[in-house]
C-alpha cells in the first residue's frame, strides 16, 4: 500500500525529478526505507545538508531545472538555511524537503525539533508545512510550479513523520495516484508578457538616445533569452554589460560583450554607465555592487528596467520605462518592434551614427583598458592560474566558484561561451560554496568538464564534499587558487585598514596531495609557474576526480576596484591608485562580515 | 508617518507571519494590525498600519504583493476610506463625578458597557483621531485601562478593497506604480 514516503517519491518522479541531494535523519528515515525499494529518483547521499542544498543550487543553475535537496528535522533542516538564502539571493528553483516531529509533537521541543517553516519563512520564496497526506501531492505540485515560474527561488515542504507513515488509501500502487495537473495559487500570478504600450514607449526611447548601454543579469540566463539579448545589442549596436549573475548570456567573445561589470568589473563597462544616456537594464536588480553610490549612478541616462518582479522595479533606483515581464517575452516583442522599419525611420536612423561612434569608443576603452596583471616566472599569478584554465578548456567547462578574490579574478578572465556555464554565489557570497555546486551541476551535466574552482578559505569550508566526489566517482576537478590567506579580506585590510591583518592567515593547510589520497582521489600541488600547463592538462585529462592546489603568488589584490560606496568613475586601476585613494577616504562606515565578500 | 494598508489574504496559517515577517525583515514598526475572516470564509482581510516613509510605500506594498498568500494589497492612506477602530476603556473615578463622565462620552457618542461601583466601561467607535481626543478628554476623570482593536478599513464608494494584484498593465512611465 502507498503511503507518505511513497507517494513522495512518486510525486518527485512525476515532477521529473532524476536526481535528489539529501541527508538522513530520525524523522526521514520512512523516505529512506522507501528508497530501498525504489531507486527513482536517485538519491545522493552528501556530507553536510548545507552542500546539499547548495549541491541542487548547482544541479539547478546548470541545467535550468529545479534542483531537489533532502534532510530531516531540526539541525538537518537549520542547516540548509544558508543554501536557501543562496538560492533565494540569486533567484535559483530549488525544493527542499525536510522531516519534521509527528503533528503531535510539533510545539513540544520534541527531540530534533525545531520550527523550520518558521525558520525559514525569509529564506524561501514560499514554504509549506504538510499536516495530512492528503494535501501533500498538491504541496509538491505547487512547490515546483513556485519555484520554478516567474521570478525563480527556493520552497521548501515540511513533512512530519506522521505523514510520512500515513497510507494513501484507495489505491493499489504509487503509480494509480491522480496527482494533481493544475495549481490555485489565488495569490500567484507573475505576468510574463511585458505591457505593449511599455514596449513601445522603449523602443521609441531606444531609437533617440545616442548612448545607449544594455546592462543585463541573471534574469536574462533565468529565461533563457541569451540569443533575444544578442539580437538587441546588434540591432541597437549597442555594449552590453553583465552582472556577475549574467556571465555567459552572451559570448564573451561577442564583439559588443563588456564583461562584468561594477566593483570589480571591467574599466569599459563602468565607464560606459558613467557616460551613457540610455540604461537598458534587463533581468538585473540595480545590486549595491553594480550600482555603486546611488546618487551618482547613470546621472545622464534614461533608464528602461525589463524585470520579472514588480517589486525590483523602482528599489534601488528611479526608473524611466519600466516593463514587468519575462525577459525573453519581453525581448522578443521589443527586438521586433526596434526591427520596424517605421520605428527605426522615426528617430532610429537619425541617431544611427552616434550610436556608432559611441560602441566604437567602448571598443576603445575595452582595448586600452582590457584587465591586467605582470606574468612572473618565479611565482604564479591569480590571473595566469585564470590565464591557463581559459587556455586549457577553451570556455567549455562548467566553472563552480566559491566567493572572494578568486571569484572575481574568475569572473573577469575567464571567457564563457554559452550560458549555465558559471555557477557562482552572486547575491549571498556564500563561502563553501564551490565544490558542492559543483558537484551537483556535475550531476546536471555529466558529459562536461566540470571546475570547482575555490578559494583555500572556501575550500577548507567543504572538504567533506571530497567524500562525495570519491564515493560517486565524479571528475570534477577541484583546483584551489591558494595564496594562503583570506584574499578578499585581506585585501580590504590591505587598502581601508592600513594593512592591519587580523585573522586572515591560517597558517595550516593541509597537503592535498595526501589529503586527495586519503579519500582516494589524485591530488596535486604546483608551485612553479614552469609546471603549471602541464598540471592542468593532467588534471583536466584524467578520468576522475582531481584535486590541484596552486600555490600562488600571495598578496595580489584584484583591480579594477570600485571602494564600497563610491560612484563608478572612482574606479581604482591600481595598487598605486588604491593606496592614494585609501589616504584620501576614512575607514568605511560599514564593516563586512567574515563570509566572503563585504559591505 | 503612518500608512494604512488593506490585503486580501487566503485564509491560512502562518499567513499574518509572512506579512508581519515582510514588515519586521525591513524594520519598520506596525503601529496596528487587524484580521478577520473575510466574505469568503477561504480568505481574510487584513489591515495593517505601518509606520513607513511615504517614499517607500510603494515598495512595502510590492513586496508584500509577493507573498504567495496575499492576494492583493491597497494603499488606504491614498483613497477615500471609511476607517474604524474600537476601544474598550475601563476608567476608575470617584462617585461625584460618574454623572459628568456620562455627559462627556455622549459627546464622543460612548456607550457605557458595564458598570460597577467606583468604574464605569464604555465603548467607543471612530477614527485614530476622534479616539485619541476622547481618551484625552476622559483621562482628566481618573486611572484608565484600555483595550483598542487597532483600525480596519474600507475604501468608499464603488472602488473595491481589493485591487488587480499584478500591477504590471498599470504601469505608467516613469510614475508610482498604482495597485
């Protein structure tokens, strides 16, 4: 007879769900039981519950598809909390799953109870908690179709042990059940379309201004309208600039293609918001690290902001033309219109040739200014550590990063053919993050070359997950960039606390070479710039999963850098110009946390 | 200063978390918070005042929009509405002057709902203003406790308490977005 676990199961399948990440526990032990019998969807068992929300993060990111995480009540379920706000931050459809106490017990500080629904109330775009196996089919039928539709995000269904034992009656086997085909969400209804009149208004806007930038992020990959934003930038000929979230919308290699970018983004692309008249920002959310100080931001542009939710319109910034739709939608009604010949007659040739001018001027300033960094022979740099990976993998690999110096040094050298292709923890900057994305856009992609490509910081966070790699034979290629510090921290010490480090160096870390072999993995360590081609061919050639630790070159700060709270023409080149600037400004008024990435 | 908010919300647990949440997650104080079942037993309708800047109205109510059980949210504050709150006050005071509380309370058309040696309990309906004035009026008579509903609300006239909820055909260049 069918009862809650199976019937899980059955709805996971139904949802198509081929692969699952998840961690047993007391109250989930029915849904394990249930798996002996049933080996669909196919469950990974990984070391910590937050790698396995941040594995379906990864699944999800890579594929397009909603990423599926498991674990019990209590610490199982806290534990995913920073996995959930990673997700919720970047937009990302994943369900989570948790046990929870028997009904009866909710509210009396069971063993492993804890308020989970409560708990994680902020971290997801919606949540459940199942009180009856009747309602359960419909939760997980309306969690995907959450998760997954309008602006993507985390949901989380909470099923208590009960439940999970209950027996479905009336039917013989899993299969007979009638899940549901239509979700009643009175409350959720995200308009896709774009209004046409909006529209209109924007493709007028776009056809008489003279500088018209196309700042375009994560909506852009989430709608999957890459080719729709290459067609506009060459109808408009106008550069495109990408967020860190939308990395490989485009080609890298697309002549208009700007790069990343904000803090720590290219000279071109901030010196095109600085001088452009036009903002087309589509599937972005204006973040303090694009926009930098809010005043002085796009002073002389109009602005026409393409968003799936209403509620990004307007936050951060004032906007001209607002449009609330799917970018793809949206996109396509727009690129059709700007294609009119009646609308280009009516002001769109006019502007033609400044237009040209202006793309021909960020051209220059992409030459002039392409991102730099001295090769050496004695030591290996970050960026020809980046250098190599691009050179060895052409920009078809699947990248994974964790958060800090070598995210952003990653995000700016390497070159990304195609979409899903760079998984990183935009919004959140959550450190830890690498290897278990990884692992799970592995699963999501088993034919491509996967790099987790990590911090020693980072890495330190989820080593456990190198027990995963080994127990699921998964290649990826785990290579740190290690320069023995917390780089983006000390950095920070470096150029707004006069070099006063504190707690950024951990003076241990362990020999990957035996540290890979302890859990039956190939492990490396380069330290001469002569070896490293060669490490990275072998990494990349050998079947399994490997482990390379790259020693590289220590205190290298990562430029261009805009200081938190300064306007995008403050852009600091340099460790000269740092360090003039530094003198010229006090200390900042906020002070980051330890995760990575700061205020 | 205060903005009066009405939502349309299904009538399900943990949904006043989700609004309150959205309000606490952002800092802002709620100065009032009414709910009761709706028309529709499957829904509710809610009244919240918040303590919000005017320039962020508009984006407390887009977010609140966001929340998968909120059907829609009105700005009250913005239109014609007929608003209410109640309070119950007991006021403790000397006999001699039982007589003349009763005439001040007929000014606020107060009723007496109990009454007992050295108190009286009346009840009183209006607006925060009309209220406010009347307890300071009857606090000069003695040691008062009070029980207030906090405020609901209703739009006048044929305009409904609850909007389109998505507001993206309403979208005007470069104005507020109207819900």
């Amino acid at each position: 007879m069918p009862n809650g676990s199976s019937i899980l199961l059955e709805c996971l399948r139904r949802e198509g769900v081929e692969v699952f990440f998840g961690y047993p526990g007391g109250v989930v032990l029915p849904i394990y039981d249930e798996m002996v019998r049933q080996k669909t969807p196919r469950h990974i068992l990984v070391r910590h519950e937050e790698n396995a929300c941040f594995a379906a993060d990864g699944f999800a990111r890579a594929s397009g598809r909603v990423g599926v995480c498991m674990a019990t009540s209590g610490p199982g379920a806290t534990n995913l909390v920073t996995g959930l706000v990673n997700a919720m931050m970047d937009s990302i459809p994943v369900v989570a799953i948790t046990g929870q106490v028997s009904t009866k017990l909710i509210g009396n500080d069971a063993f492993q109870e804890a308020d989970t629904v409560g708990i994680t109330r902020p971290c997801t775009k919606h949540n459940y908690l199942v009180k009856s196996l009747a309602d359960l089919p419909h939760a997980i039928k309306e969690a995907f179709h959450i998760a997954s539709s309008g602006r993507p995000g985390p949901v989380l269904v909470d099923l208590p042990k009960d439940v999970l034992q209950a027996v479905w009656p009336g039917i013989e086997s899993d299969a007979a059940l009638k899940y549901p085909d239509f979700v009643d969400l009175p409350g959720y209804k995200p308009s896709f379309e774009g209004h046409s009149g909006q529209i209109k208004k924007a493709a007028a806007m776009i056809w008489h201004a003279q500088r018209p930038v196309i700042y375009a992020g994560g909506g852009v990959i989430a709608s999957g309208a890459g080719a729709l934003l290459e067609q506009l930038s060459e109808l408009v000929e106008a550069p495109v600039n990408l967020t860190v979230m939308g990395l490989g919308a485009i080609p890298s290699d697309h002549p208009n293609c700007q790069g990343m970018l904000g803090m720590h983004g290219s000279y071109a692309a901030n010196q095109a918001m600085v001088e452009a008249d036009l903002l087309i920002a589509v599937g972005v959310r204006f973040d303090d690290r694009v926009t930098g100080k809010l005043e002085a931001f796009c002073k002389h542009a109009k602005i026409i902001h393409i968003d799936i939710d209403p509620a990004e319109i307007g936050k951060n910034v004032k906007v001209d033309v607002p449009i609330v739709g799917d970018c793809g939608q949206v996109l396509e009604k727009l690129n059709t219109r700007l294609a009119d010949s009646r609308e280009q007659s009516d002001g769109g040739l006019h502007h033609r040739e400044s237009r040209r001018a202006w793309l021909a001027r960020t051209e220059e300033w992409r030459r002039k200014h392409p991102y730099e960094y001295t090769d050496r022979t004695d030591e290996i740099m970050p960026q020809a550590l980046l250098e190599e990976i691009q050179r060895a993998t052409n920009g078809d690999a699947i990248v994974a990063t964790d958060v800090g110096q070598h995210q952003m040094w990653a995000a700016q050298w390497l070159r990304f053919n195609r979409p899903r292709t760079w998984i990183t923890s935009g919004g959140l900057g959550a450190m830890g993050y690498g290897l278990p994305s990884a692992i799970g856009a592995q699963f999501a992609c088993p034919r491509d070359t996967v790099i987790a490509l990590v911090g020693d910081g980072g890495f330190q966070m989820s080593i456990p997950e190198l027990g995963t790699l080994a127990s699921e034979q998964l290649p990826v290629k785990t290579i740190i960039m290690n320069n023995g510090y917390l780089g983006m921290v000390r950095q920070w010490q470096d150029l707004f606390y006069q070099g006063r480090y504190s707690s950024v160096e951990f003076g241990v870390f362990p020999d990957c070479e035996k540290l890979g072999a302890a859990y039956g993995i190939k492990g490396m360590v380069v330290r001469d710039r002569a070896v490293l081609r060669d490490a990275l061919q072998e990494t990349l050639a050998h079947p399994g999963p490997v482990l390379l630790d790259v020693r590289v070159s220590r205190e290298e700060n990562v430029y261009p850098m805009i200081p938190a709270g300064g306007a995008l023409s403050d852009i600091i080149l340099t460790d000269e110009d740092a360090r003039k600037a530094a003198t010229a400004r006090p200390v900042p008024a906020q002070v980051g946390s330890g995760a990575g990435e700061m205020s | 200063m205060p903005q009066t908010l009405s939502l349309y919300v299904e009538n399900k647990s943990g949904v006043l978390a989700r609004v309150a949440g959205v309000l606490s997650g952002r800092a802002f104080n709620i100065d009032s918070l009414t709910v009761a079942k709706s028309f529709d037993p499957g829904f509710s309708l809610m009244t919240v005042v918040v303590d919000v800047p005017a320039s962020l109205t508009e984006q407390v109510i887009k977010q609140l929009s966001k929340l998968i059980n909120v059907v829609t949210v009105t700005c009250v504050s913005d239109s014609p509405a007929v608003v209410r709150e109640m309070v119950l006050v007991k006021i403790y005071l000397p006999d001699e002057m039982r007589s003349r509380l009763l005439q001040e309370a007929e000014i606020f058309r107060a009723r007496v709902v109990d009454s007992a040696p050295g108190s009286f309990t009346l009840e009183a309906t209006g607006d925060s203003d009309k209220l406010e004035a009347f307890l300071g009026v009857i606090a000069a008579y003695g040691r008062l406790e009070m029980a207030r509903t906090g405020t609901v609300a209703m739009p006048r006239g044929a305009s409904r308490a609850v909007a389109v909820r998505n507001p993206s055909p309403k979208v005007a260049a470069g104005g507020p977005i109207l819900l």
